[in-house]
C-alpha cells in the first residue's frame, strides 16, 4: 500500500489469523474485542498523568566513625584511665583484638539494618500515599461516571415517561376515536337493522293474513265437502241395505221358482209317461 | 411443460435486481421448459409510466407478452400512503390502497392470467411486494410459485403479505435468512420451497489493468457496484470511507460504479466514472482490492456474488442479516455494522494480501458449491418436478 503520511498501516498483530483455514466468524469476534478493549483504554489513557515521584533507596551507609564520647566526670576518670592503660595499649589491643572488630561489625551491620528499615518505611508511606492518591482519583471518577450514568439514566427515565404519557394520550384519544367510530357504526348498524326487521315483520304478517285468508276460505269449503261426503256416505249405505234387502228376497223368489220348475218338471215327466202308455 | 415468468419490468435495458434475476433464470430454463415472460410495459420503477409498446416480442428467444400500466405512480401519494400504514394503526383496505400505489397497477396483465391459466402449467411470480404478484397469485394459486425476493424492510410485515405468503404451491427463496423470515412471517413452513438464488455470467477473461489503462487510474482502489442510492447505504459508505481517509491518511480510493441519485461527496479520491458496460465492470472489479457492500436491505446481492465468482473478498454491512450470513457461510467477506468496525476492517483487508487472497478464494469455492448455473437449474427443475408429481 501506498503510504501519504499519517499513521502506519494497521500490520496488527492483536488479531490471530490462520489463513490455511479462515474463520470469517472469529476475525470478527477478535475485531470486536479489540474495539472493546481500545474503548475500555480510552478513558484511562485520557485521565490526568500523575508525576512519577523519583524514589532510590538511600546511598548504602558509610561506615560509622566512633564518635567521641561527651566529657563529664565518668569522661574524665575514663580519660585517665586510658592514659595509665596506654602503655598496655598494644597488649590489650592484641588480646581483645577480635572482640572489638566483631563488635565494630555488628554495631555497622545494626546500623544499616536501621537505615534500611527507615528506608523501607518512606517507602512504604510513599506507596501508601500514592496508593491513596490513586484510590482518590478512582473514587472521583466512579463519582463522575456515577454522576453521569444518574443524569442519563435521569434524562432517559425521563424522556421515556414523557413518551409513554405522549403514548398513553395518543393511544386514549385514539382508542376513544375508535370507540366512537364503533359506537356511530353499532347505532347505525343497529338502526338499520331494526327497520330492515320491522319491514320484514310487516311484510311477513301481510302474507300470513293474506295465507291465513286462503286457508281459511278452503278450510270452509273443505268442512262443506266433507258434510257433502258424509251424506253421500249415509245415502250409499241405506241403498246398500235396501239392494242388499231385494237380493235376499230375489234369492227367494229364485229359490222358490226353481223349486216350482222342479216340480213342473216332475210333473211333465209324469204326463208325458201317462201320455205315452 | 409451459411456465409462464411473471415479473414487473422487463427488458436487455434493465441491469440489476429481482427483473434481471427473472431474466437469467427464464433464458437458463428455457432448455428444459417453454417459458413465456408476463411484464408491463414500464421502464421506470419510480412511476411505472408505460415506455414499451404494447405487444409481443422475442428477448433472447423467449416471448414476451407486455400489458398497459392503468396509472402511473405518483411518488409523493405513494410515500405519503407508506409513512401511514407505516406508523399508524391502519385497518386491511389502507395496505390495499397502499399496494395500488405500489404498482404496477395493471388490470390487464392480472385479467389475461385468469383468462388464459389453461395455457400454463405453472407461473413464477417475482417479487412479493408488487401488484402483480399479489393479484397474480390470488387469481392462480393452484399454479403459482413464488420467488420473493424479500428483504427485511418494514413493508414485508404487512397484513396482506402474511396471507400472501400462504398461497402459492411453492416457494424460490433467495437466501437462507430470507426464508427464515417469511417463514416466521407466517408459519409457511409446510409449503414447498427452497433455497435457490440466483448464478451470475462472469465473462471469461476479464483484466484489472485494462480497466486502469483505459480510465488512466493509478493506485489502490476498493470498488462499490450498484444504485449509488441512501437505501443502498451509500451515504453512511461515503461518511465511513472519507473519516478513514482522515484518519489513517491511506492512498486508497473509493470507485463508484452504477447510475447515481445521491449526490457524491467531491474528494479527489472517491472516483465515479458513471455506469460501466458490462466488460468494463468485470474489468473493474477485478483491478480493485475488494467490493464493498454498504447496503442495509438485500435479499441476495447478485454484485457480491460476481466478486466472490472473480476471487474478490468483500466488505460487507453487518446491519443486513442476508449479507453477514452470506459472509458467515462463505468465510469470503468481513462486515461491519459501526464506523470503528469499519476502520478496524478494512484496515486488516487493505494491510493483508494474503488474507484478501484467502477469503477471495474462499468466495470462489462457495460461489462454485452454491451459485453455478447448474446448480440453479437443477434446484428450478426439482421444484417443478415435484410440483407435477403431486398433481
């Protein structure tokens, strides 16, 4: 890539790609990590610098020179009693020799234990300060991040009642509108439907009057036919008992006549047998 | 087998979206079924004004039957209507007015469908959201398959689409997040359907430096395809690309290929050599570092595809499910959904060859395993067949 003459060209190692196998899905999920943790950096790299406060440890003591001691009395007599000793000096320097040079170095050693630990103190109350200090900046910011969350969280909680209250009013108007709409349109529909039903009702009992009057009609003329049958009925019965009467007294006569014609016969017969002898 | 494509516009003149689309995949099947092409006579998807003379003719062998647009589509009405039923409570007959003014509106082309359904075996409707489509499909359901061509915009929740959704035989989805929509949409799970999309023709040479040659461009370039338009999210493409340039002072240009109704930004390094013959696009796209894809609704992105189909990595809008899915299942594109992704994004693709080489192949192998033109056949066939094996 062509260069002009800002910023060098992101080479980012912060993002792992295996290009035999790509995974689209994970250089996303790195990218998105990376903007995430540029974000969290943001802010800290924005806060005040604090002075780094140049702290070394104490140049290593020089070895402690005898001081001399105070004059007084003890001081005094002490005094002369080195001075009788000096000649013994060198005898006693070669006996006690050892003795005082180990002595000598445990009272420098006690002596740089003493500085170190005061060393060690500054510098444990140094870092207590600074960890003070920093605890205080920490503090202030939560604050400030605190006092800005309240005033957003403030500022949102407000806008979304003023939104819901907007909402509700519209919504009430608008279910009242609807109300409305649908109450004209039940009383309309309610309207028309009852005139619809009382001129079907009227046009319905005109017909039934009308078909009660014809039936009424053939009812009577039915009633008159049946009275009509009824005699016929009547008429045919008495005529069949009256045929039934002459069929009987037919029969008779029939019977009677064939008994005569028996007897005629029997009597031709007998003329004839007369007649022919 | 007789198919009839059922699409709004259509045309050689018409160069991208859902009639292009309809396009390609009617001259492919028309090896394997007699295709017919119902449109309009319109031209421009703003009004619909009627531009084509009302008759048949034969586009690359195939006949196609034109049908007078009733009205033309008055933007401002239009938009006005949308806003409504957008954000008010609204009752079915405002969505009916709506989709009149969505257009379109032509009777005639509904009336022959129901007149001569006979004559079909099956139509393919393209597009939900249009008249035709709508009424098409209510007057033919037994026949209709459906390519929806849906993106996740606000009018796709509509009443009127959720019964839609439900009628025809059979579904042609473009994406994998397409399909879980509408299916969510309105529980259309049972009806058959799959995922389908759409091939693209990639000439077989193309050349980036001849591009350079003939335009005299030097340097890097990232390269964007398509309507330069706010709902592609070209404004949002501009604001991103110049606030990198500031800050990372990269010599990397921006390349505007497509017809414009967004003013561009003037700086020296965002580039519009207005609309590109085919060659000189591929040759285009084959100079730049990679495609950028900025738009919030897609419901395929046939450009993303042509880059993947020439080795091309891509960067994508996050905000577009089909696009971030796209990127997911093909490990061929990053995406972005803020300004800081953005940076971090396209300062890895733009610092790394070799990681634009991997995901550029990446894309290829996807685009090969997916998008082949045989491979879209055979999913067209197989919806057919199984159609004519229920009868």
């Amino acid at each position: 890539m062509e260069k002009e003459n800002k910023e060098e060209i992101n080479k980012d190692d912060s993002i792992k790609i295996d290009y035999e196998k790509i995974d689209v899905a994970d250089i996303m999920d790195q990218i998105k990590k990376k903007i995430a943790k540029k974000r969290t950096e943001a802010p800290a790299e924005q806060a005040p610098s604090e002075s780094p406060v140049p702290f070394s440890p104490p140049p290593f003591p020089p070895e402690p020179e005898m001081e001399p001691q105070a004059l007084g009395l003890k001081g005094k007599i002490k005094k002369i009693l080195l001075k009788i000793m000096k000649p013994f000096a060198p005898a006693q320097k070669l006996l006690a020799l050892p003795v005082h040079q180990e002595l000598m170095e445990t009272v420098r050693k006690l002596h740089q234990t003493n500085q170190r630990l005061e060393y060690l103190n500054a510098r444990m109350d140094y870092e207590l300060r600074k960890l003070s200090e920093n605890i205080g900046i920490g503090e202030k910011r939560l604050d400030l991040v605190n006092d800005t969350l309240n005033t957003r969280l403030d500022y949102v909680s407000k806008t979304t009642h003023e939104r819901i209250d907007e909402v509700g009013e519209k919504t009430h108007l608008r279910i009242d509108e609807v109300n409305d709409t649908v109450n004209a349109r039940l009383d309309y529909v309610s309207k028309t439907t009852h005139e619809r039903i009382d001129e079907v009702s009227e046009k319905t009992h005109l017909r039934i009057d009308d078909v009660n009057e014809k039936a009424n009609i053939r009812y009577d003329r039915a009633l008159e036919y049946i009275k009509l049958l009824h005699n016929l009925s009547h008429n045919l019965v008495v005529e069949l008992s009256k045929l039934r009467i002459e069929e009987e007294n037919l029969k008779l006569k029939a019977r009677i006549i064939e008994k005569d014609f028996e007897f005629l016969s029997r009597k031709e017969k007998a003329l004839e047998k007369e007649f022919f002898k | 087998m007789k198919v009839a494509f059922v699409v709004q516009r259509y045309g050689l003149e018409i160069n991208g979206g859902a009639e292009l689309h309809c396009r390609w995949v009617a001259e492919h099947m028309q090896k394997y079924v007699q295709t017919e092409v119902l449109t309009t006579r319109a031209f421009d998807y703003i009004t619909w004004k009627n531009h084509y003379p009302q008759s048949e003719e034969v586009i690359n062998g195939i006949p196609v039957k034109r049908f007078s647009v009733d009205r033309s589509r008055n933007p401002e009405r239009f938009g006005q209507i949308q806003s409504f039923i957008l954000e008010n409570e609204h009752r079915e007959e405002d969505e009916m007015r709506w989709l009149e003014e969505e257009g379109p509106l032509s009777s005639s082309l509904i009336e022959y469908i129901k007149e001569h359904q006979a004559d079909y075996d099956y139509f393919i409707f393209f597009s939900y959201r249009y008249f035709h489509s709508y009424w098409g499909i209510s007057a033919v359901p037994h026949k209709s398959i459906l390519v929806p061509t849906a993106e996740h915009d606000p009018v796709v929740h509509l009443r009127i689409f959720k019964d839609l959704f439900r009628k025809p035989q059979a579904f042609i989805y473009n994406s994998v997040e397409e399909r879980k929509m509408i299916n969510s949409l309105s529980r259309n799970e049972t009806i058959l359907g799959d995922v389908v999309g759409v091939g693209t023709e990639v000439p077989s040479s193309y050349s980036g430096e001849r591009f350079r040659r003939k335009r005299g461009l030097t340097g890097d370039y990232i390269i964007y395809v398509g309507r330069i338009d706010e709902n592609k999210g070209c404004h949002k493409l501009f604001e991103y690309f110049l606030k990198f340039k500031k800050e990372t002072g990269l010599a990397v240009k921006l390349l505007l290929v497509g017809s414009t109704i967004l003013k561009i930004p003037s700086h020296v390094d965002i580039l519009h050599p207005g609309f590109l013959s085919e060659e000189d696009k591929f040759d285009a796209i084959d100079g730049a570092l990679l495609l950028m894809m900025p738009s919030f609704y897609e419901s395929l992105s046939m450009v993303t595809l042509e880059a993947w189909a020439m080795k091309k990595p891509v960067l994508a809008n996050a905000t577009c499910e089909v696009l971030k899915g796209q990127c997911l299942r093909s490990n061929g594109g990053l995406f972005y959904e803020n300004y800081e992704e953005f940076k971090e994004a396209l300062n890895l693709l733009l610092s790394s060859e070799e990681l634009r080489q991997a995901l550029g192949e990446n894309g290829l192998k996807y685009y090969n395993e997916n998008y082949t033109w045989e491979i879209i056949e055979n999913k067209y066939l197989k919806i057919l067949n199984e159609l004519e094996g229920r009868k």
